[in-house]
C-alpha cells in the first residue's frame, strides 16, 4: 500500500514538474558521481556501484529522447581516476569496454539515431577500451538526432592546454596567422565531438563543484548547475526534471534581466539626448527669432514626443 501511494505521489510530482517545463535544455552535461559511496551504504566494492551507475546511464538516455535534448555529455572517467588502485581500475575499463560495445549495438540507439563519441586524452586508455571507442564511433558516425558524448581521460584544464599548445605549434610553423586566433580557433581544437555550447551542468552525489568539467563550453556559456544529493546510481527522472527547471528557471531570470538592462540603457541615452537637445536648443534660442526658437521648439517635440519642454524664445 506504501509503495503504491509512494508511486502515485511520484507520478503526479513528475506531471507537475512536465507542466512547468516550456523547453528543454538543447545540451545537458552531467558528472555522476557517488558510484563508489552507493557500493559502500550498500555493503559492495566500487565496481558494484559503476554497474549499477551504468544502468542510470541507459535511463537518462531514454529520458533525453523523450523530452527533446539533443546532446548529452556524461563525465564517466576524469584523467585524476588514473589514480585509483589497479583493483578499482580494471574493473571499471571492463565496464566501460562492455558498455560501449553494448550501446553501439542497441537497437534503441539505431532507432533514435545516438550518436557516440568520446572526449578526452583517449590515448591514455587500455587498448580494449580504445578498440570500444573507436567501434562506437564508427558504427554511430551517421546519426545526429542525439549527440552522448562520453569524456575519458577527460581534464577541462588539459583540454584547453592542448588546443593552446596546438595553436602555439601551428603560428610557430607558419600554419596559422597570429591575427586569426580568435574564439573559432580555439573550438576547432578542443573536444572534437561536442558541438553546442552547455546549457546545463548536472551533479549527483552532493558535492558543489563542476570538477574541471568542460569549462570552455559551460563556463563561456554561464551555463546554469544543479547539484542533487542522489549518488548516480540512485538518480531518478524527478531528479533529473528537477535539474531542467533549474536551466529553465535560471534561463527564464537571465531574459529578464537582459530586457531589464535592455530598457534601462534606452532610458538612458535618451535622457542624454534630451539633455543635449535641450541644451543645444537653449543656445539657439537666444540667437533666433520668436518665430525660429517655436521651430526649433517643435523640431525637440517631434524627436523626443509630446513629454519634450516647449522651448521659446524670451523676447
């Protein structure tokens, strides 16, 4: 009975949430984490809380196709995992090595047109996982209704040092003009798969950080975040919603703030413009005629409305 009320309230939760959303988010980056924390309150080593945060993975994916997002990044290995123990990495390149392979041949990706792709210093990675990789991309490379990229080995900071590094070598070679490195040279040699600047940054797992996670696209973008306590195994679609209204909320704040400013600039210069206005004809005013300083009265009126002061001249 509990559950079945707990499941009714759920229901009706999301519906209200579904309400509130005008429109999603066109590119939703995620860190999950609290794989390791979600083993450990269950009693299980690490690579138990990785699979159990693959299947999350695989419902966001279907959440995505529903409510219309068309990229998604997910931060799955970051180059400061490369420090965990041998016993905890090799595991998880096993999971990762079998999901790639496992979403390259879902039916549901063919259907809904995902495309794969990895971000990172992919390198790095065993050779398994590299042979993964390069399999998901290529059996997914024709599809673009839904962009997953998956960051692996991915640094935000390397990523700008590369692209930088890159520049540096091609300007010293002659390749490129000192003059033509602007904001478009600089994308073009960053993460090869991400092609939309980061509407939203989600976290899971209680910690308020974004964890060096693509701050080009994100932070370029003011890119709105919401941190959730829900390890990423225990993330749930009324989490995720949460997070979209969080986007649309702070998206809806920076519109009106922008027609704010928007406003207070246009009364600004036309204030000045009055002010000068008014000023100039003053000077004339002395200069003219009865007959010149009414014309000069009218010409302010026209340009400024029927608000504009008369101007005469003092006989």
């Amino acid at each position: 009975m509990a559950n079945r009320i707990r499941r009714r309230f759920g229901d009706a939760y999301e519906r209200m949430l579904r309400r509130q959303l005008d429109s999603a988010p066109t590119h939703v980056a995620i860190i999950q984490d609290g794989n390791r924390r979600y083993a450990r309150k269950q009693g299980d080593d690490a690579p138990e809380g990785h699979r159990e945060g693959a299947q999350t993975t695989e419902q966001v994916l279907e959440w995505c196709d529903e409510l219309g997002i068309e990229e998604l990044t997910l931060y799955a290995f970051s180059t400061e995992n490369f420090n965990r123990p041998d016993e905890e990495l090799e595991p998880l390149f096993d999971l990762l090595e079998s999901k790639l392979y496992e979403f390259a041949d879902a039916d549901r990706v063919h259907e809904n047109g995902v495309r794969i792709g990895a971000i990172g210093d992919v390198e790095r990675l065993p050779d398994r996982v590299r042979e993964a990789v390069e399999y998901a991309e290529s059996r997914t490379a024709e599809y673009d209704a839904l962009r997953l990229n998956i960051a692996l080995a991915y640094g935000g900071r390397s990523e700008l040092l590369g692209a930088a590094r890159e520049i540096a070598r091609e300007v010293d070679a002659g390749e490129l003009d000192p003059d033509d490195v602007d904001t478009d040279a600089v994308e073009d040699r960053l993460a090869r798969h991400t092609t939309r600047a980061v509407d939203l940054i989600i976290r899971t797992g209680g910690d308020e950080r974004t964890s060096n996670f693509l701050p080009w696209h994100a932070n370029g973008n003011e890119a709105a975040v919401y941190f959730c306590a829900p390890y990423w195994p225990e993330f749930s679609k009324i989490d995720f919603m949460r997070g979209l209204r969080t986007y649309e909320s702070r998206a809806e704040s920076w519109r009106q703030s922008r027609t704010e400013r928007a406003v207070a600039l246009l009364r600004a210069v036309a204030e000045t413009e009055l002010a000068d206005a008014k000023t100039v004809a003053g000077r004339l005013r002395a200069q003219l005629p009865s007959a010149g300083a009414q014309e000069v009265s009218a010409e302010l009126e026209r340009q400024h409305g029927t608000d504009a002061p008369s101007v005469e001249r003092a006989d």
